[in-house]
C-alpha cells in the first residue's frame, strides 16, 4: 500500500512509527489467510500502480538514444542466420524490414508479383540449403502467396514467409488490408507465428527459421504489425494523432487505453533488447534465439534397418533405385550421395531435384530416364529414397504386388500413403554393393536405347509448312546445345513434358520444377532463386506458352537485377497437354486457343533481347548469342513456333 498511498495517509505513519524489525514480527504474526490477503492485495496494487503509470505516459527511448526499429531486428536476426538475399514485393506495412536487409548489406529483390517472392524462396532453398526469405505486405500482399506456399509444402521447402499486417490496436476495426492472416496461412503453411510485442519480434524469426528447416522441411509464415516494424517515434506520432482531444471522460479514457498499449508494445524488456551496445548497464549477454545455428543434422538410420536392407539388397535380382527431391535436402553431401550410388551399382532412375544426378559420367550406366514404369513392375526389389506412391507411382500400382517396397522417407505417414512398405525407413543411406544384377542391367541398357531410338524417330517427323519447329527435335537440338553449367527451370505443361524426355542436366543441383503440385508460373521465380544462388552458372527456363503468361511481366525484375537468365518457349499457341485429350473426348478446342504472341517483343519491351526462332536451322546461332548475352546480365528470350505433336498423348495426370 506505500506506492500508491498519499503522503501523510495512516499507512504511511503507521510505517514510520515501525522499524524493520517490529514490521517483519507484525507480518509473522498474522494468520495465513490474513497474509496470503495481504500479499495478494499488495501485487494486486503494485499490478494498479504499474498499469496506472502507463496510462499517463507515452514511451521513448533514453535521452540521446536511437533505439533500433522492429525491421532492423528483423534484418539483423534473418543476417545472423546466414540469409543473405531476400525477395520482396514494396509495400508499407513491411518497409522497414527490406530497407534495414539492403542497409545490412543482403541483396534485395523486388517483383512484380507476390507469388514470386515465395518461389524465389523457395528455388534458394533448394539450390544452397538456406532458407529462402520472402517478405510481403499485408491482405493481398500475403494471400497472393498461397499457391507458391502450398507448393513449397508439397516440394518440402524451407522457406520463411514475413507478412505485414496494420497495426496491432487496429485489428479487426476495418483498417486497410487488414484480414486473419492465420486463418489464412495456417491451412498452406507448416507453422505460422505473430508478434505481440517488440521484445518478440527478433525471437519469432529466428523460430521460424529452426522450424521450417527441422523435421520435414517446410514453408512458415510469421506476421509482422506493422507498429512493432516502424521506427519508435513513428509509431508513437501515429497513435498520438489518432488520440482524442479534450477533458472529456470519455476521451482521457481512450488516450489513457492507446498509451497503455503503446508501453505495452514497447516494454522495458523490449527496449533494452532494441538499445545499442554499451547504452545499458551493466551490458546484458547477446540473445541466444537470434545466434547464428546450424540447421538440424538428420536422425540417422539405426544398424538394424541398415542391415536388413543390406540383406534384401544382397539377395536381390532385379533391383531399382528411385530417388526424389527429398534425397538431396543435405545440398552439402550431395557428392558423397553420389559416391554411395555409385558404390551400391543399383539401376537408379530419378525425379524432380535428383535428375541428373551424375551427370555426364554415368558410364557404366547407373542411371536411366525411359521405361521406369516397365522397370518398376518387373522389379523384385524397389528403394523409393525420397519419393512416394503418389499420382507419379500410380499410387503405388507402379510397382510389381510382389517386389519388396523399401522406403525411405523424413516423413513417415508420406512412406505409407496409399501402399505399406515393406519397411519404412525414416532417414538413413544405404552403400552396399548390389552383386548378380548384371542380366538385370542389360535388360534395362535395352529397354533404354528403344525408347531413346523411338524418340529420336519421333524427332525426325517433319511438321506442314508454316506449323513451326518438330517440338522433339527442337528439344534434342537445344540439350546438344545448352552450356555444360546450365541450370534447367521448368515451367509448363506439354513442352516442358517433351523437354523432361529430351534434356539431360549435367550435373546435380541442375534441374527445378514445380514439383507435385504441378504449379504453373514457377518460371520467373525459380529462375531468380537459382541465377543467385549459383552466379557462377547459366539459368535457362524452358516455358510453355501458356505457363508464360503467369511470370512474364517477371522479366522486367530480370533486367533490373541484372539477371542474365535465358528463357526459352515454346510456342505451339495453345493449352495442348489438354486440348489434345479434350478434343478426342469432348470434341472441342473450347479455352485452349492462344495467340502465336510475340513474346519476344513483348520481352524486349521490358529491356531484354528477345529472338524469334521459326525453324531448327536458326537455333546453333541463336543459342550461341544468347549465351554470350546473358553472361553480361541481361536476360533473353527465345520465341520457338513449335508445331503440335502426339508424342504425349494421354499425358493428363490425375
């Protein structure tokens, strides 16, 4: 009762009649209920005091003190973490966090389109290991990320997503692009998190971090108000003229509510977590949620499952190997992955960020790319490391009732979807050598050079005057074309089907496509996350026509970032992995006619080179220029006029 009783008040002679002594014998000697009533009263007015004091006073920093807004937290915790690009869309609710990454020294990427932030993202992701960082405004500005979030998911990506939001007393009142973004996030996203406070914000980060890499990686998304990103002193300007004028109650009533809630927004915690070094005494130890951690190291398989598919392994005859993306998660020991195929000598076939494995040294022959249905079904032991029996697998149907099913999987409810295993592994590697496959292997070399000889027959197809280029050949024209660095981007349906059968990436960590989810419109972004995460290396996109349209205003972020990436389409003016199925079965074209665009225009409207390829003889030149043009920085795009073709017929996935 002394902190809030007046002076001269009987407390307080009561008080100064007592010393220490007598005042701790007068409290021993109450009964407990009177001094747990009595404790209880005293926190009860310290509680008073403290909140009473809020209401009477705004917060600010120390006098002579710059205190560091909630963006510059942001930036220094995703710094700490090793994050050193960030892709952006502008937008006020989350100025202050991409300002403080470019002032900290990270690349900033600003787009044209939200989505692209998180594919960016997540192709960083899946090229270096890091997180990608993407960072959005508020509303519109997060639910235009939900395709690429949804897709992260599905394709296991580490990426962070930072959403603005309007301010924290503002939520719920009808202000500017203010929605539940949790209930938005949280159904597409592997954790979602929001800050209350400023002493939060720098600790919510760096969880969002651990958490989209540990366990099954994932997207996260961490909503930032937009009054704990802005500096202190605008955040207090912007509520103090939102405050009432006046004596009424009424008013000193709201005035005394928004001071409460600023102190509460700044609290002594949060602004000593915000001061800069050597401004507080004594010095308090760096905040351990904002150190610099490696990401979690994989639980290793245990010597019991090792050893029984060691046993299946030595006593199989015709076994395969398929690996998915999720078997190169650990960017970093990619090279001992490939060492430890090479050394279990199984027939490998791979699919989404595993193609091209080993590159262009695959002699003896490990691995194939044609005829993995036939292999799969004839097969009397099957290792799924990182893939699954989903849409891909006929559900499972792929692989013969009869074989062994090993898989292994982060995410054991994945490993059983749709067919159980054999045995479900949850992470592990297996380097045992495979002996007396060697029938089996020669069945495969033949079944791989028919299919390679009917599609080089395929290829030799000559379409009508004026139908454009065979799209077979065109691919096969540019896979003995593409500079041995390359880093292939697909983005489409149809031609990039055909590319799948006819390009070969050299080199691991060469190939990026949507992944399960099928997403159209990944192009632009993949292309920007790869040409920064390997700078070193040519990015070439190969696009549909359709699939272009989704990304094609992205080019113009090319230019303006100095991007050297080579986008190819191919243009056969049309929806045509549907039309060609929904013509014979429908009987009609309805929605599936596009232009022959000139894209190429269009792509040198927003600064870039653009070509117009019509027949296979243009392409060596054409090839040869744009190589040399984008290792300057500017970006290219080839206008292919494809003819249609039936080589993917039937090619509709469900």
């Amino acid at each position: 009762f002394f902190f809030v009783a007046g002076p001269g008040s009987r407390c307080q002679d009561l008080s100064a009649r007592l010393d220490g002594e007598e005042r701790r014998e007068l409290f021993y000697r109450m009964r407990p209920e009177h001094a747990l009533a009595s404790s209880a009263a005293l926190a009860l007015c310290v509680f008073a005091f403290r909140e009473i004091r809020k209401m009477r006073s705004l917060p600010s920093a120390p006098e002579g003190v710059k205190l560091k807004s909630g963006g510059e937290i942001v930036a220094e915790t995703l710094l700490a973490h090793g994050i050193k690009h960030v892709f952006v869309l502008s937008g006020g609710h989350v100025a202050p966090v991409y300002v403080a990454a470019e002032k900290l020294g990270m690349r900033v990427i600003d787009v044209r389109h939200e989505v692209n932030t998180v594919f960016a993202a997540d192709a960083m992701w899946r090229l270096t290991g890091t997180p990608g960082v993407a960072i959005v405004t508020a509303g519109p500005g997060v639910t235009n990320t939900i395709t690429a979030v949804q897709n992260a998911k599905m394709a296991e990506s580490a990426v962070v997503v930072l959403g603005g939001a309007t301010a924290t007393m503002l939520k719920g009142r009808g202000s500017l692009q203010d929605i539940d973004h949790m209930a938005a996030m949280r159904p597409v996203a592997k954790w979602c998190g929001t800050a209350k406070t400023l002493a939060q914000v720098g600790p919510l980060v760096a969880e969002a971090l651990r958490r989209c890499q540990e366990g099954v990686p994932g997207p996260v998304f961490v909503e930032l108000p937009m009054d704990l990103t802005w500096p202190l002193e605008e955040v207090v300007a912007t509520y103090t003229a939102m405050m009432p004028r006046g004596d009424a109650l009424l008013s000193i009533a709201v005035r005394a509510i928004l001071k409460r809630h600023l102190n509460n927004l700044f609290a002594p915690q949060g602004i000593a977590h915000l001061l800069p070094p050597n401004t507080l005494a004594p010095a308090r130890p760096e905040n351990p949620a904002i150190v610099s951690s490696p990401p979690p190291t994989p639980k290793e398989a245990s010597s019991r499952e090792v050893a029984a598919v060691v046993g299946m392994l030595r006593k199989a005859k015709r076994p395969v190997l398929v690996l998915g993306s999720q078997a190169m998660h650990s960017q970093a020991q990619v090279h001992a992955l490939v060492k430890a195929v090479r050394l279990l000598g199984v027939p490998l076939f791979c699919a989404g960020m595993a193609r091209g494995l080993l590159g262009g040294n695959n002699e003896p022959r490990l691995q194939f790319r044609h005829e993995r249905g036939k292999a799969l079904k004839n097969a009397d032991l099957v290792i799924l490391f990182g893939a699954v029996c989903d849409f891909r697998l006929q559900y499972g149907n792929s692989v013969s009732q009869k074989a062994t099913l090993v898989v292994v999987n982060k995410c054991q409810a994945r490993a059983r979807q749709n067919r159980a295993p054999t045995l479900a592994v949850k992470v592990g590697w297996f380097g045992e050598t495979c002996a007396g496959a060697g029938e089996w292997m020669q069945a495969l070399n033949a079944a791989e050079e028919h299919r390679e000889a009917d599609i080089r027959k395929k290829s030799e197809l000559v379409p009508g005057a004026g139908e454009g280029a065979n799209p077979v050949a065109l691919c096969r024209a540019f896979n003995s074309l593409l500079p041995p660095d390359a880093v292939l981007v697909m983005d489409g349906g149809d031609f990039v089907g055909t590319c799948a059968y006819t390009l070969e990436p050299k080199g691991p960590l060469r190939w990026l496509d949507p992944g399960a989810f099928g997403t159209l419109g990944v192009g632009a972004g993949f292309a920007m996350g790869a040409a920064l995460a390997y700078p070193q290396n040519q990015v070439w996109v190969l696009y549909g026509d359709g699939a272009l349209g989704f990304s094609i205003a992205e080019i113009d972020t090319l230019v303006r970032s100095k991007l050297g990436v080579v986008c190819v389409v191919g243009n056969d003016a049309g929806w045509t992995q549907i039309v060609r199925d929904q013509e014979r079965v429908l009987s009609s074209s309805c929605a599936c006619t596009l232009a022959r665009t000139d894209y190429h225009l269009v792509a040198e409207g927003f600064g870039a080179k653009g070509f117009l390829v019509t027949a296979l003889a243009q392409i060596p030149k054409v090839v040869e220029e744009a190589s040399k043009m984008a290792r300057t920085g500017r970006p290219v795009l080839i206008n292919c006029h494809i003819a249609r073709s039936d080589f993917r017929e039937g090619s509709i996935s469900v």
